[in-house]
C-alpha cells in the first residue's frame, strides 16, 4: 500500500511538472501568440506574479 501510494504521488508530481511546463513553453517567441489566459493562470504562481492581466496583456 504505502509502493502504491508513492507511485501515485509520483505520477501526480510528474503531471504537475508536465503542465507547469507546456505553460512556460509558450513564452519562447515563435509561441507567444498562442499564450492563452490559463497558461498566465499557470505561470503567476511559479513568477510570483500577482495579477495575470500583467503577464496576458
């Protein structure tokens, strides 16, 4: 139970990871014109940015 548990866990990391990165992808410029406002969503909290209108417009 507790190998299930840590794989779960890892998985869950591995997926967070997975999402964080595929928003701060989308800041290479040949990309920014597909910056969507879930990716900003995404990215203030790894930026500390507070308002993602910052980051969007």
């Amino acid at each position: 139970q507790v190998l299930d548990r840590l794989i779960l866990e890892y998985k869950e990391v591995l997926s967070s990871i997975d999402s964080n990165l595929e928003s701060l992808s989308k800041l290479a410029p040949e990309y920014i014109t597909n910056l969507s406002q879930q990716d900003v969503v995404n990215i203030c909290p790894m930026t500390k940015i507070d308002d993602s209108n910052l980051l969007y417009e």
